[in-house]
C-alpha cells in the first residue's frame, strides 16, 4: 500500500499545508497514539523533542492534544537533537518518541520523525499501519475525562544528551590544545553541541549558527551552507570546523585550510581507524547509492566491503542491522554507529573523527582526506504535478544516459523522497562525460514538464 504521508525520513512539508497542517497532526498524535497503545494495566508515554523553526509551536500542541486525547502522557524536551529524542526514547522507556523537524530544508519546511521503544525508525508497516488509522473515525476509543493523558516539560533532557554523547568519547584522551568552530545551523544542537565539545577539554570552541529565531534554521550556515564555516575557521585560525544540520543528526567538517570533507570521506577515516583498532564488527560498511566510486575502489584495497543501499539514513539502519556492521552512513553526513546510537548523530560522528585526528597527531588536512573522488556531478530539478520519471520519454532519455555512460561510471536518477525534486546523479573517471550526461539529462526533464 503506498504511503499519503509518510515519505524517506517521516512526515515533511510546508507548514501549515497539507500534511503540516494542525488539524492533520492532531490526527496523526491520536492515530500515532492508538498504535502503541497495545498493553493494558500501565500508564502509556510518548518524548517529544523539536528543533527551533517557528512552525513548531504550531506543531507540539497539536501532538500534545492527539496524544493526550487517547490517553498517553507526553513529556516535552524543547529543542535536542534528533538522536537525543531516539535516545531519551529508550532511557525514559517511553512507548514512542517524536522529533518535530524538517531537518537540512529551510524554516517554511518542517515536519515529524518517529521513533518506537527501542530508539529506532518505524518500519514502512508501521508507518502504513498509522496512516490506516489517520483515515479512519478517530472519534472511537478515546480516553474517558478521567482518562486523558498528562503533558509536562522535561528540563534536563538536554544535559543527559550531552552526557550519554561525551561518553563514546574515548576516556584516554582530550580535546586539550584544540581550536574549533562547530555550526550548528541555528537549529536543534546550538546549546549542545558547543557545551560538549567545551566539556570534553577543547581549548577555545568558537560557535556560529546559536541564535535562532525561528526562520533563521539552515539559512547561510550549517552542514548545507558550509562558507560561513569555512571563513570561520580561516579566520580564527582554527585546526578543524565542524557543521550540523537543523537536527543535528548529519554532519560536515573542514580542515585547518578551509576544505570542506564530505560524509564520504568520514566514512573512509573512521572504518579504516576501527579497523586498525579491531572495532569493525565486519570487514566492510554499508552506504547508499549516492556515495562516490572513489570511497567503493578505497575501501576495496583495504580489503573493505561497500555495501550500497536505498538513499536515506533509514536503510542504512536497516541493511546495518540486518547484515550486522557496525558503521554506515550517507555522503551528506549521516554517520550511523551502531555501538553508540540507534539513529545519526552529528555531534557523536565528530567526536570520533577528532579522536582519529588526535590519535595521528597530523593537521586535520593529512587526516580527513582518505581517498581521491571520481568526479561526480548532481543536479535537481524541481516539479510540480506530475512525477516526470513516470512520463516514457523521461524513461527513455534515461536509459540512453546510462548507455552513453556504459563502463565507465555511474547514473542514478531518484525523486527526492522529502521535496518535489528529481535528482539526476552521474560520476566517472572522464569529468567532461560526467558533465554532459548530467546536464543534458536535467535539462531534458525539465523541459518534459
């Protein structure tokens, strides 16, 4: 059964539209609700954390209502991380936990992540399950007057975040001696994750991106907007940057230089450092589709399998989970590691990545940069109506792209599964190839609109 609302990474979309709207989120906490309420005899809970976009006082209030209305308590956090909401899931033994954000797209955006009792994703049956009840009578089984649920804030959420986050830090060693600007994207870790890193030892952290407004969130700084990281740490003189999106669960880094490192090449240093230490729980990681053919033929010559999935963070968990390995991630910065968090988590990724920089006592520009990229080339086109990938001239077009490109590299093209976008994707050794295969089918697509 195909999904109304639920799409790669939970619910997203304008706020105050559509599935954003009060009245269908007030549906989605009462069906949401329903859902979990399965054992009798005991009180039912439900976190809620949000990131700092305007829209989300909107938006808590009415979760706050559906849940409350079929009988659950709910504790409110305020603004964390979203591994922090999958975390505190486990930790307070909640029945559900629910992160309000629209992660990396800009204010007007926002949107709602589930996450069961034990701290991870809803599955697609899950998620098809509620929807079933979105559209069903939600006037039945609601809680007596007696009955209702009971919501009150939870103060120090974000202290136990940080916490449980300096702990997968290795104890024998510090932060001591270290500059570093960390983004946070004015969003969800803007008081955490300077605090953490200032905890651990760092001897000077300069923040940017910590003071949001409410439409500020992703706009000019964090993991997607990377200049401003990039001047900070030119001028500060700093030895490494590090950038969160609006929920800080993906991450991107700089060096001492400027260079902004993709998640590709983190992914490249740590499995080699876990493998050096024996940490890897199998010989490989796993990636999506979108990660570049230089991190596949690098993780191959150190005997190292790439194990590609779907696009979205949510079937890496699931391919990591099901195959057991430990490290897995996307090239946007979704870094997995399962020993230490159920979901991403930006904060914890970087904390192993300086641990890998301390250990080699190197600049962070001899460490971060594993591999050489193939080059590679991404376009989106934006649409309306109808998905152009459905049309059999678009079909076509593709399949004569991917003849062109034959041996010699890579073509994916994917609708985004967040925004109304088709991602036309092409990578190869022959850069001039690469760019005319990519421009020419983006253009194609849309001028098929």
């Amino acid at each position: 059964m195909p999904k109304k609302y639920f799409g790669t990474d939970g619910i997203r979309g304008l706020a105050n539209h559509g599935s954003m709207e009060p009245k269908n989120v007030l549906r989605l906490g009462m069906a949401a609700g329903k859902y979990f309420l399965r054992e009798h005899g005991r009180r039912h809970s439900v976190v809620i954390g949000k990131d700092t976009r305007l829209s989300g006082y909107m938006i808590e209030p009415a979760l706050v209502a559906g849940f409350t209305a079929v009988g659950m308590d709910v504790r409110l956090f305020g603004p964390l991380p979203t591994p922090g909401v999958a975390m505190m899931t486990r930790s307070l033994r909640a029945d559900l936990g629910v992160m309000i954000t629209a992660s990396h797209n800009k204010f007007y955006d926002n949107g709602i992540k589930l996450f069961g009792p034990d701290g991870k994703k809803l599955s697609d049956e899950a998620e098809v399950e509620i929807e079933k009840l979105m559209q069903a009578d939600l006037s039945e089984g609601l809680a007596t007057a007696e009955g209702l649920g009971r919501a009150k804030r939870y103060d120090n959420a974000q202290a136990r975040y940080i916490e449980i986050v300096k702990a997968t830090f290795p104890r024998r060693i510090t932060l001591n001696g270290l500059k570093i600007v960390v983004d946070c994207a004015n969003g969800a870790a803007y008081r955490t994750a300077p605090e953490t890193l200032w905890e651990l030892g760092a001897q000077e952290v300069i923040a940017i991106g910590v003071t949001p407004d409410g439409t500020n969130i992703n706009a000019g700084c964090g993991s997607t907007d990377t200049g401003a990281l990039s001047a900070a740490v030119l001028e500060h003189k700093a030895d490494v940057g590090i950038a969160l999106d609006g929920d800080a669960d993906r991450l991107i880094m700089c060096d001492e230089k400027g260079k902004i490192i993709d998640g590709d090449q983190l992914l490249a240093l740590i499995a080699i450092g876990w493998k050096q230490t024996q940490r890897l729980s199998r010989d490989g990681i796993v990636a999506t589709v979108m990660s570049n053919l230089g991190l596949e033929r690098f993780l191959q010559d150190e005997k190292l399998e790439l194990i590609r999935t779907a696009v979205g963070d949510r079937h890496v968990a699931a391919r990591m989970c099901q195959d057991g390995y430990n490290i897995g991630g996307e090239q946007s910065g979704h870094l997995l590691m399962t020993d230490f968090c159920t979901t991403g988590d930006g904060t914890i990724a970087a904390l192993q990545i300086l641990a890998e920089i301390i250990r080699k006592d190197k600049p962070a520009s001899e460490v971060l940069d594993q591999f050489t990229p193939v080059p590679q080339i991404l376009k989106n086109v934006r649409y309306s109506g109808q998905n152009p990938l459905e049309l059999s001239t678009v079909q076509s077009a593709i399949k004569d792209a991917t003849a062109q490109m034959g041996k010699h590299g890579r073509l994916l093209v994917r609708a985004s599964g967040t925004e109304p976008l088709i991602r036309v994707m092409a990578e190869g050794d022959d850069p001039a190839m690469v760019k005319n295969v990519t421009d020419g089918l983006a253009s194609f697509i849309e001028n098929a609109l």
